[in-house]
C-alpha cells in the first residue's frame, strides 16, 4: 500500500495512522455524532475536519502550531467511530498524533503548570488526595484565578476520605466460578473508594475470588490520552509485572482506564513489551462485561420501586463497545425501570483531563447532560466512569438539581445488601 503519509518518522504507529487517515472518505457521517461540532458548529472542529488538518502536518503541509488548538479541542470520546461506515479508527490516529507533536510544542507557562499538576497527582492516590485536600481550602479563592485552576477546584469533592487499603486477596461466595484480579484505579480510590468496594461485594457474591495485587498502579490511560506517551508506558509496565497471568480476566470499573488499556498494543508497538501489552489488553473487561458474560445471579428486589437514568460513558460505549450490558445488569434487579436519556450518545464534557484543560467547552456539555438528566425524571442516573461521575455531579448541583449519581456496581450492590 502506498502512504501519501511519510511512515518512517511515526514510528511503529505509523501504518495505523496512515490508515486511519486513508479510509476517511469525508462523508460527514462523523458530524452529527462530535460534541464540540455540535457546540462550536466549525468542520475543523469536527473529526473530518481534524482528519484533514493532522493529515497536513503529518505531510509538512500545515504548520503544527496553526492547528493544534483543533486538536486540543477534541475530547477524544470516539463517537465518531460508533457513527463512521467506513470503519475508520480515529483513536489509532488521534493518541499517536498527540504523542508526536507533544514534545515539539511550546505552550504557554498556565498550560505547563496545570499538565505538570495533573501527571504528579492524579495517578498516585496518596499525592492526588493531598493535592484535594489543600484544593479545597483555595476554593474560596477560585473565583481569582485563571480558569483551569479554577475548574479543578470546582470539580473537586467537599471531603476526601481516608485511603483504606485494599485486601490482597477476597475469596469467593459459595462455590467458586472464576477467579480476577482488580484494577483499583488512581483518581476513583480517592473520589469514591465506594466503587471498589461494591466491585468487590457484587463479584464475590457472584462466585468470584478476587485478587487485587498491591504493586499495582495507575494504568496510564490519562497520561496517554494527552499525548504523554512515555508517561503513560511507564505506567503500564508497572502493572505488566504486578498482575498474575493465571486469572480469568483483568477488572476494570473505570471506563476510561479500561478504554486506556485496549490501547496498549499500539502504545508498545514495535517494542519489547508489545506481545505482553497484548496480552495483558486482552485479559481486560469492564465490570458490566465481566458480569453479563458470567451470568449474573439475581439480586433481590429494592424495598421501594426505582426509576433510573442511565448515562453511556464514552470510554464504554464508544471506544468499548459496551452498551447492553450495564442496561442488563440493571434490568435485572427487581424493582429498578431504567430510562434511557435525550442525547444520551452524547459526551457529558468529563473525557480524562478534558474538563481541566478545556473548561468552558467542558462546561457547555456538562450542563448539557445534566439538563437531560433532569428532564428524564429520574430519581437517580447510573453510570460506568468515575470522571462522568465528578463531571455530572457537579452540573447537576450548578442547577440547583442535585440527585443521587451512582455507578451501575453501585447500585447493584445495593441490591444485594437489601436481602
């Protein structure tokens, strides 16, 4: 195949890039599907658009610095490849293209402060919830600094609770089904430790021993969907080492972190670790996954009838293709109507680090889906992303609407308890 694209400076990534690239065909199927076209209403704001301008600095054709901010704009929520007919994935162009022009750009001193704070907090808990801590004691000072800044405190809990360390090993309910080990996450153990402990709860009622080893750390997934992809290799080689192989599958209860990890075979391709990343990718699944292919065991009724919105994390619905079986976890539980919401495809403006380095587009969408939310009648809106979470919680207490926001392991784990 001939590349109009120069492959031999892109590295391993470089066909799939090229590819990504050639099989756009400029349709504009994309375009109804893109949250910033749809707010900003600009083609270079859209996936066609970017296609086109990363195709020209890739070819020396634009000049890097001109079209950057386009690329900075995007969320990176993949709904475009759920929408595109001609197959074309755009994360195996997007993510490498970040990491290639990452280090040859000069941002401004804010934008450098605020990616250094991000990639020396969020991905150690310990840092992260010392960083939430001192963040809200600024907060009454937020309305005097710059914008990003003054996202993060917005974002940030009123109370951080202690980190509880996780057990290394809980054994099964009743006769054993399978065997995992957790992925316990970064930003999540601090935001809402909750989480893992309902993950723990529901699959070790399911018949499943859980191991969740100590070495482990963050994945890598927000350092590589910001273009920092030596950051984000490191990471993952971490827990190359610190997961077993002799388990069923790898657990991830964060849609972002499970997203990140199914990038790993282009992330590490052409080096040493490319079979290992492979395989480690490989043994991942999402919780809602894992559950609906064990088969779940029925969870008892909820003591009063429930209405429930549900809301499509990108990283889930899009780059995962998970969709039906959350809904069908939640289906399950007696008691429980879900509802589906108005433009619920589209992203609520959370996207890893987006709502911190892109606050007002960020704010448009967040308000967004929190206005939809409300609207369903909900009593509650259920989820699989801990960054949708923060993100939603958030826009519905700026309405004045504030209402319970759970993940779907949550509210399944309630079910449970109610026996």
């Amino acid at each position: 195949m001939q590349h109009a694209i120069e492959l031999t400076p892109l590295g391993p990534q470089g066909p799939a890039m090229a590819e990504a690239v050639e099989k756009c065909v400029h349709c504009g199927f994309c375009l109804s599907a893109c949250p910033t076209y749809k707010v900003l209403g600009e083609e270079m704001d859209s996936p066609r658009g970017r296609i086109y301008l990363m195709k020209g600095a890739l070819e020396n054709e634009l000049a890097v610095d001109e079209m950057l901010p386009y690329v900075d704009r995007c969320l990176g929520c993949m709904a475009c490849v759920t929408a595109c007919p001609s197959g074309v994935e755009y994360g195996d162009l997007l993510a490498p293209f970040r990491a290639h022009t990452e280090p040859k750009r000069t941002r401004p001193i804010l934008d450098r402060v605020a990616r250094t704070l991000i990639n020396q907090t969020l991905p150690y808990p310990k840092l992260f919830r010392a960083a939430s801590l001192t963040g809200n004691l600024a907060k009454p000072l937020a309305r005097f600094m710059p914008r990003q800044f003054a996202a993060m405190l917005d974002l940030l809990p009123e109370e951080a609770p202690p980190l509880t360390p996780l057990p290394a090993l809980i054994p099964a309910i009743g006769p054993r089904r399978a065997r995992v080990a957790l992925l316990a996450g970064c930003v999540q153990q601090v935001l809402a430790p909750s989480i893992n402990q309902a993950t723990i709860e529901v699959l070790t009622r399911n018949g499943v021993e859980v191991l969740i080893p100590p070495a482990q750390g963050c994945c890598g997934s927000l350092a590589l969907h910001t273009g920092e992809a030596r950051l984000a290799r490191s990471l993952a080689r971490r827990n190359f080492t610190a997961f077993p192989t002799d388990i069923d599958a790898i657990i991830t209860n964060a849609a972002g972190c499970g997203s990140g990890i199914h990038e790993y075979a282009l992330l590490f391709a052409g080096t040493a670790e490319e079979e290992r990343a492979k395989s480690f990718a490989a043994k991942a699944r999402d919780i809602s996954l894992f559950l609906d292919e064990l088969g779940l065991i029925p969870p008892p009724a909820l003591p009063t009838p429930l209405t429930v919105a549900y809301h499509d994390a990108c990283h889930l619905a899009h780059a995962q293709r998970v969709t039906q079986p959350p809904r069908r976890l939640l289906a399950a539980i007696p008691n429980v109507t879900v509802r589906e919401l108005y433009e619920g495809d589209l992203c609520c403006g959370s996207a890893g680090t987006y709502n911190l380095e892109q606050p007002e587009i960020a704010q448009q969408l967040g308000q967004r889906k929190a206005n939809n939310i409300v609207a369903s009648g909900a009593d509650m809106v259920v989820m699989g992303n801990i960054g949708c979470m923060t993100q939603i919680r958030t826009h519905l207490a700026h309405l004045g609407q504030p209402m319970p926001v759970l993940h779907t392991i949550e509210l399944l784990a309630q079910a449970y308890a109610a026996a």
